[in-house]
C-alpha cells in the first residue's frame, strides 16, 4: 500500500474579502494568492529588474522613515534593510510572482513586494511568514508609499538600468561595423537605388554608415536616461502626499539617490508626474528608431548575401546552421532574421505601451503593468538583437571580392565613374552598347578606344570611389 504524501503545513492569512490557506513556508502572503489566481495571462511574473529596483524604492523609504523615527526597534529595522538589499541584490527577486499584466495598476506587485519583504525580515528575526503582529506587510513596508509612487519609481529605475545596458551592446555594434568599415574599404562594389544598380562605393563605406547610424541610436538612448531621473516618490497615492509627513516627502528621494548613484530628482509637480506616463512613450519611440535601424542593416545583410550563387553575394556571413530540411547545403541568414523579429517584436511593444498610456484616466493610468512589461521586454529585446547580431555575424563577415569586382567590370553602374573623363552622352553610350553585346562596361568602354584599361582602374579604384566629390 503507498502511503499518501505529508501534506504541506499551511498558515492562514486574512484580508477584507476573507481568509486564505497558504503554504506556510511562503514569502508571499494573501495579496499575492489572489493575484495569481486572478492574473493567469501572460503566464510570466513582472521583470527581475523590475523587481529589483522595488528593493532600492523600499530601501530608500525604509532608511528615511528610520531617520525620521517611525522604526524605534533596530532590530525589525534591520531585518527588513537586509531583506529590502537581498531584493535590490536579485535574491528574492524570484519570490515576485504575480504575473506581469494585471489589472491595478501594479498594486498586486506592490503589494507582492511587501509581503515577500516582510515575510523574509520575519525569517531573518527568527519567526515564521505569516507573523504580522511583529512585521507588517502595510503598516512597515508599505509606511507612507502609494503603489502609485512606488511602482511608476521603480520602472523608472529599472529602465534606466535597461537602458545603459542597451547602450553599451549598441556602442559594441557599432564599433564591429567600424572595423569591418575599415577592413572592407578596399572592395569597390556596385551601389543601388530602388534595388537597381546605381554608381560605384564601397563595402567599407556601407559599414560606415551602419555605424554611422547605430551611433545616433546610442546618442539618443543616452539622451534618453534624463528624461527618466524625475520620479513621483514621496507622492504617494494622486501626488499630493496624502497620509506621509512632508519632512519624508523632501527626504526620500534623496536616499534613493544614494542608494542608486543616480542623478534622480523629486518632481516638482507630483500630482502631473503620478497622472501621467508620456514620458515613457518618449523613451518607447527611441527604442521603436534603433528597432528600425536594425531591420534595416539586417535587412540589407541578408541581400547582399543572397545567392550566394543566384543572388548579389556580395557578402559572406558567418554559416551558424544547416537551412533547410530538404535543400542540402543551404544554409540561411538566421542571424539576421531573428535580430529583424526582435526588433518587430520591439516596435509592437511601442504601440502597446503607447495605447496603455493614452488610456490613462484623471489622477492615475491604471495600465502601468503594461507600460512596465512592453517598456522592459524592449530594452531586453534590442540589447539581446545587437549583441546577438555583433557577435555571430558582423564580427564574421566577408567580403566576395572577386565577384564584386566582376560585378563592377560587367555592369553598367560603373558609367558614372567615366563621366569625369568622357562626359555623360559618351558615358551612356557605353552604357547602352555594353548591355546590347553583353561584354560588360569596362570591356566596352576599352574596345570604344575611349578609355585604357589603366584609366578604367584608376577610375573605379577605391581611392577614386571613396572620395568625396571628383577632382580634375
């Protein structure tokens, strides 16, 4: 006969709709129960750095209210700074468990937040979760904070921790495309404008201004930190500090700087920085323009790799895995593909992010979960895409020079590099006479009589194609 499993001890917990049996081991207590249970969409929890940056926001409220002498016991003090740091530290990080869409306004988080804090402050005491006579969940980690102050604060932090994390991966991506600028500036290739042959450049010179571009992402991602440092702590529930003392309004902001080592500043109208989220609609569309960015280079990547036989091939990219399942030997620009998917994913957060905060309503948005989740999952989505793309393509590319100096010599884009020298009438005539015979550009321009060979060379060399401008 199988005896049947111990059953797990269990505590009760109460709030004003009732009772509830928990695991009696559990950080969490009743608030977060309910939330699990009426929360099952994504499926996922709130982001860890999300997660974190409330341990830095109770950190800072915790250490102000001390010093204003609402923690007379040092030791239910310290217990809770150490747990508010093993937050801040990602330790606890993992007992967050509500799911990250909820209805609230991030209240079930906030509230997450402070069970899992008081529960382990009970633990690190002595005592078992659930003993909230000694340590409570509202009435100590939650003294004079609003999910209102406290969630919108700690995206804030959370953010700006995603986006010098972004920064650094997109710096890195560009100096790969930097030096690939520099290795490829010997291959002269055919340029083209609405995907027909154009003019004459070079490799080196589409690196360049890859980088170029992914430069200007980084500079507006780090202009973009500022628009994050003014939070609405100390506001509490609509801005106006309902139910905190002023000297703890005018403090706490300062301990989270401490803490942080951010240049973070209270806003000087807390009632408009609880009500509204635009700015986080701004710091969205920066990310929604790197998005672009990169759909764009891995855009092109993949064209200039086609083939490589049958297509432009003028690009080598680094093989990562067999193709196909049925074409042997084909092998596909992966890399590129799931950095574009990334990136699409990125753009589709933005217009989420940006509904939910247009639909925020008189004194609070109610939608900042989702604010939150899109804002955070883009930042993680982009750094991840640039690192992945620097890393296992760019870093790896080649180029086929002999094939895009056939293309030079065979086509007709090289006309342009002879109109200094015989004039655009001649020029496209050459042009026309080489697609009529088939022979190719330099082949036609040398039996014209017109050009030598030498001249031809000289004229579609890199030197002559990368410089700006012509010179008599």
């Amino acid at each position: 006969m199988t005896r049947d499993p111990d059953p797990i001890p269990q505590r009760q917990e109460h709030d004003s709709l009732g009772a509830m049996a928990l695991p009696a081991a559990a950080l969490h207590g009743i608030h977060t129960a309910r939330a699990l249970d009426n929360f099952p969409l994504l499926g996922r929890p709130v982001h860890p750095a999300l997660a974190r940056a409330f341990g830095a926001v109770k950190l800072a409220a915790l250490r102000c209210n001390r010093q204003l002498g609402f923690f007379p016991d040092a030791a239910k003090a310290d217990a809770l700074e150490r747990a508010c740091r093993e937050l801040l530290d990602g330790t606890l990080a993992p007992a967050i468990l509500v799911d990250a869409l909820q209805g609230g306004a991030g209240t079930s988080t906030n509230m997450n937040v402070n069970e899992v804090l008081a529960n382990r402050a009970l633990e690190l005491l002595g005592l078992c979760p659930g003993e909230y006579g000694r340590i409570s969940p509202l009435d100590d980690c939650n003294l004079h904070q609003s999910t209102n102050d406290t969630f919108p604060t700690a995206l804030r932090l959370a953010a700006i921790g995603g986006l010098r994390e972004l920064e650094r991966k997109v710096l890195a991506l560009q100096e790969a495309f930097q030096d690939q600028e520099k290795t490829l500036a010997h291959v002269v290739k055919v340029a083209r404008t609405e995907c027909q042959d154009a003019v004459l450049t070079t490799l080196g010179r589409s690196m360049g201004a890859y980088a170029e571009a992914l430069n200007r992402d980084r500079w507006r991602l780090a202009k973009a930190e500022e628009r994050l440092r003014v939070v609405n702590l100390g506001g509490t529930a609509i801005g106006t500090g309902l139910a905190a003392p002023t000297a703890y309004i005018f403090q706490v902001v300062e301990e989270l700087r401490e803490i942080t080592g951010l240049g973070l500043a209270r806003a000087e109208n807390l009632v408009e920085a609880t009500q509204n989220l635009d700015v986080f609609v701004e710091v969205s569309g920066l990310l929604k323009a790197l998005a672009t960015t990169l759909i764009k280079v891995c855009s092109d990547l993949r064209l200039l790799s086609s083939g490589p036989e049958a297509g432009l091939g003028e690009l080598k990219l680094p093989p990562r895995q067999a193709g196909s399942s049925i074409m042997p030997g084909k092998v596909n620009p992966v890399i590129p593909e799931a950095v574009t998917q990334a990136a699409v994913m990125a753009m589709a957060h933005d217009q989420a992010l940006s509904a939910a905060v247009a639909m925020g309503s008189l004194e609070l948005n109610p939608f900042m979960p989702l604010v939150a989740h899109s804002l955070l999952e883009s930042l993680d989505l982009l750094a991840r895409g640039c690192d992945l793309l620097r890393r296992h393509c760019v870093l790896g590319l080649t180029a086929d020079e002999a094939r895009c100096r056939a293309q030079v010599e065979n086509g007709t884009a090289a006309a342009t590099a002879l109109v200094p020298l015989l004039g655009y009438d001649q020029a496209a005539a050459l042009a026309v006479e080489a697609r009529r015979t088939g022979q190719g550009l330099k082949a036609a321009a040398v039996a014209s009589g017109l050009v030598t060979v030498e001249q031809f060379d000289q004229l579609t060399s890199p030197e002559a194609v990368g410089r700006l401008g012509w010179r008599k």
